[in-house]
C-alpha cells in the first residue's frame, strides 16, 4: 500500500501541490518528510518575496523605483533575472523580461491574493528591452538603465519549483505541481512512472495527450488562462510586437529544471510552431506544440504515448 | 527519460548554474531554520520506548490510532499526537451535493451522513491526519521555525499523555489489532476495497470535497460532495463523470491545467488511496 505525504498551500497566484512517495524500504521518516516539504514551502514564500511584480513591497518593485542606479539584490531576484535576460538574448527579444510595464498597461494588475490593482506609476514605453538592464555579477547588482519593470512571472515559478525539488531530493520519491507547472522524480504511489497528462488547450475537462516519465519537470504555456480585465489579450506577450502571440494555443516543454521548461515553454509559444520547435531543438529539450487548430508538433524525442 | 545524457546547450546549463547558486546562497538560512526544526522536534519526543510505562489496558481510541501513525510513520509520537489533536474535518457548511455521478444500483447521496457513517475510526484518524497536517503547512508561512510551531502546541502535552510503545512490541500489537481490523488483501485485478471514501483538494479560489464509492471493486458513485470555492463549480462539473467512465483518475498530474480542476483530481486521487 501506497504511503503518501500531500501538501498543499496557495503562492505564486497559484496552488502548490507536493506529493512525496514514502512507500519504499529506506523510506524518510514522517517528520523528515515534513521538515523537507516545509522547506520545500519556504522556497516558494521567500522567491515569491523577491520576484512577484505584483506586489509594491517586492524586491523586483523596488528595484523598478531606482533606475539608473546600480541596486545590490538578493541571489534569488540577480539569477532570476540573469537566467531571463539569456532567453531574451536567445529569442532576439521576443521574450523579453522587461515587459512588467506594458503588461500592466494591458490590464494585468490585480494582485491575485487580494483582488487589488497594484499598477506602478512608471511611464509606459515601448522602446523598453532586455538591453536597459545591465547584471554585474561580481558585485550582485541590476542596473536599469531605464525606467522599466521586470516581469518574471516565466521564471520565478520554474525556480522555485527547482529550489523545493534540491530539498526534497533525498526523499527520491516525489513531484511537485505548481498550477499545471509539474516536476517528477523517482516513482509515483504504484511505483510506476508518473503519469502527466498535458491540458487540451480548447477544452479544460480533456487531456490532449499523457505521458510517462519521470526526473523530469514539464511545463506548459497556453493562451486560455488570465485574460486580462481590459482587453482580450491572454497573458503571453510577444515582445517584440507586443500582441499577445496567437500561432499557438499551447506549448509544453520537458526540462530538467522547471526554470528552463516554463522560460523556454513561453518563450517558443511566443516565436509560434517553427521557431519555436527550432528554439526547443536547439536546446535539447523536448516539447509538444499545439496550434489553435489543434495540430501538434512535437520535438523528436517529445516521450508521448 | 534521457534528458540527462544528453550534451547541454548554454540554456539549460546557464539555467542549471542559476538553480545551483541560489540554492548555495540560501541554504545556510533554510538549514538553520530546519535545524531549529529538527531540534525542536527531538526536544518534544518522548522518553525512549524501553523507559516508557506501558498503556496497555488504558488504551483509548486517540491512543490506538496514535501507535497507528507512529507504526506507519516511524517514530514520531509528538507529531502524530499533534495532527489527532486536530478536529477531524467536514466543514461545517452545508453546501449541498454540487455534483454526483452514480451507478444504478445507488441513490442516497448525502455526502456528510455517509462521511460520518463511515468515518469508522480508521477514517477518521487518516482524514483528520489529512487535513490537519495540510492545515499545520499551509498556516505556516515565513520560516520554518514558524513551521514547528503548530506542532508544538498540542502535542506537548499530548505526547507525553501518549506515550507510544515501539510498533514491534507484541503486547502492544495485540491491543491494537481489534481496534482495527487490517483491511483484506485485495483479490488480483482489484485496485481498491468496498466502501465510501472522501478527499479533499485545496485550491486558491477554495476546497472541493469528493466522495467516491467502490462497489465490488469498481467505482460506483463520484461526487463533488462539497465545492467551497469562491465561484461555481459548473465548470468542474463534468470531472465525476470522468472519473466514473475511467475509474479513476488516469494520470498522476496536469500540466497546464486550471486549479479547481487540479482540486478535484486530488481530491480524488486521496480518496482512491484510502481505498487501497
């Protein structure tokens, strides 16, 4: 009989949910699931404290009130935006972090836990990229050299997916779901690989495909989640046309960190089905393409079935 | 999956670089913090088994289910004695069934009678188990430390009331055994015993409640027992019959999938292990 740990708690605009497997011989005791899980916990809380551009308080907002300056930031918020600004380098700026301002002029600004509009003030500017923001990564700091606000919402989940996956690492079973965002490791409740399904993109209640596999986190970007409150945009942007990308009706990628599935997913859906697919390839990682027409494209070592 | 032998490309190696610096930046704090934890939980413990004054003969239920966890959780008295200090859960709402599927041969579908009918103690403990060690996570926030604390309340005095006698000594099991008769092994070909069985799933926008029954092995009744999210549930409405056509939920996790819907799978999906 299967023997398993469920923790759920509510961050990141999204509902986190940790299975741990504990049905093997050298199985971790009971408190040490706990303590790993609620470790696992505070990864998400403290990411979130830095990287949610929803919240006047946060580092990356903070950040936002000082450009032209060099500001010291925690690891957390330099790698989020070190690891975001290479996609964007990697996609010629079609994903770009530096779209926080125009997303909020979209109408992206509640703050999913209380509802409130936590628009900044800054101006809105179109010119904005990934090139205004300078890392120095001995000295740990983020220069804007315009007024601008990051938006890491494609980053900040995956990493802190990946933080909580190091701290349960030893527990060798487990998998960790953040809002359709999954990372696998080890043997799911029958010993078996885990089974994911992925979502049909036009219809919530069907599975569009399911895979099998494990030590693998996969994630998927799709159009039919938070529309904004102003317009019909959906909330990938294709920076560098600014219009919500609409080639695609969802990607999903396959990574081992969850950082680079969920960066990489919604950078592809953004370039559309080719580019995309070459993004993918290029990277060695795998991933499902579906159009709003329902034709897949998958990379070739994508394992469906 | 062959991911990991394969050569990597800048991305994932700068991704890979990333995961591992913030992780060494910020584990001198979480380690600390479990520490703390872990210290704690050692204080709370109770004297070693061999010294212990043996409860037999004064064995309550609580303490009963209590040897229980501890037996299927390795020894960790202060906590389990904390989760059954716990309420077990049914919200006292009374939203009414939101949505059911059922075989012919079934009618009644009043989700809370049965739940209590059926929270025979097994039950009872495992769904306040359930729920009460989510609720002991979820209300922590901030650190782990902060984390110990809903433990530590309760089972202070609890454990020491309660001491647990280790699982392998002979006395003890055979106080146990009538109190809860060990499910029978399952025939091959059948995944989960007869009964009704409920779970739970937790969402941003609220909890759903699900009940399954198992009739002969098969699934026979899927329901939406209780939907206490902030909107309606009409657009989960079709999962039960999922579930009923598939017997089961056939897949682990969703990617990509809306969170009411992931509520319900793990509603489902901890209703079904209660049923193995």
């Amino acid at each position: 009989m299967s023997d398993v740990l469920l923790h759920t708690f509510a961050c990141m605009g999204t509902v986190v949910n940790i299975k741990i497997v504990g049905n093997t011989p050298n199985a971790a005791s009971f408190t040490e699931r706990k303590e790993a899980v609620s470790r696992a916990e505070n990864w998400f809380r403290k990411i979130e404290v830095s990287c949610n551009r929803f919240d006047a308080t946060s580092e990356v907002r903070k950040l936002s009130q000082q450009p032209g300056v060099p500001v010291v930031v925690s690891t957390i918020l330099f790698q989020a935006v070190n690891f975001a600004l290479a996609v964007a380098q990697h996609t010629n700026g079609v994903f770009d972090p530096t779209i926080g301002r125009h997303m909020e002029s979209l109408g992206f600004t509640r703050d999913y836990r209380t509802g409130e509009n936590t628009a900044s003030s800054l101006p809105v500017r179109a010119s904005t990229s990934f090139r205004d923001v300078e890392l120095n990564e001995a000295l740990q700091t983020i220069t804007l050299h315009e007024p601008l606000l990051l938006d890491l919402g494609a980053v900040a989940k995956g990493l802190a997916i990946d933080m909580a996956a190091r701290e349960l690492e030893p527990l060798e079973h487990y998998s960790i779901d953040a809002g359709g965002d999954v990372l696998v490791s080890g043997r799911n409740p029958d010993s078996g690989p885990w089974a994911i399904g992925i979502r049909h993109p036009r219809n919530a209640e069907q599975l569009i495909r399911t895979m099998h596999v494990s030590d693998v986190a996969i994630c998927t970007s799709g159009d039919y989640e938070r529309f904004s409150e102003s317009s019909s945009h959906h909330h990938i942007v294709n920076a560098a046309t600014l219009e919500s990308a609409n080639a695609l009706a969802s990607v999903t990628v396959l990574a081992d960190s969850a950082m680079v599935a969920d960066a990489l997913a919604t950078a592809a859906f953004s370039l559309g089905p080719k580019a995309g697919l070459a993004l993918l390839e290029r990277h060695n990682v795998e991933g499902l393409l579906v159009t709003p027409s329902l034709t897949q494209f998958a990379t070739a070592r994508m394992p469906l079935g | 999956m062959t991911h990991k032998k394969r050569t990597t490309n800048n991305l994932v190696a700068l991704g890979a670089a990333g995961v591992v610096a913030v992780y060494a930046a910020g584990y001198v704090r979480t380690a600390a913090a479990a520490q703390r934890f872990s210290d704690e939980s050692n204080d709370r413990r109770p004297v070693p088994e061999r010294d212990a004054p043996s409860p037999q003969g004064i064995v309550t239920a609580g303490q009963t289910s209590d040897a229980r966890m501890a037996e299927k959780f390795g020894n960790s008295a202060s906590g389990s004695a904390a989760l059954i200090a716990k309420p077990t859960v049914v919200a006292a709402t009374n939203a009414p069934s939101a949505v059911s599927v059922k075989s012919e041969r079934r009618t009644k579908n009043d989700a809370n009678v049965e739940a209590d009918k059926s929270s025979t103690n097994d039950e009872a403990v495992k769904n306040a188990m359930a729920s009460a060690a989510s609720k002991a996570m979820a209300d922590t926030s901030k650190t782990a430390a902060a984390a110990a604390a809903p433990v530590t309340t309760p089972a202070t005095t609890a454990a020491t009331a309660t001491v647990i006698p280790p699982a392998t000594t002979p006395p003890v099991a055979a106080t146990e055994i009538p109190a809860k008769p060990e499910k029978a092994p399952l025939p091959p070909g059948v995944k989960w015993h007869d009964g009704r069985f409920v779970g739970y799933g937790q969402s941003r926008h609220g909890d759903i409640e699900a009940t399954i029954e198992v009739w002969e092995g098969k699934i026979s009744y899927v329901a939406i027992s209780q939907c206490l999210t902030q909107y309606s549930c009409s657009f989960i409405e079709k999962l039960p019959q999922q579930v009923f056509d598939r017997q089961g939920p056939n897949v682990d996790n969703v990617s990509g999938a809306t969170q009411s819907s992931n509520a319900f799978y793990y509603a489902i999906m901890q209703a079904l292990q209660k049923a193995k």
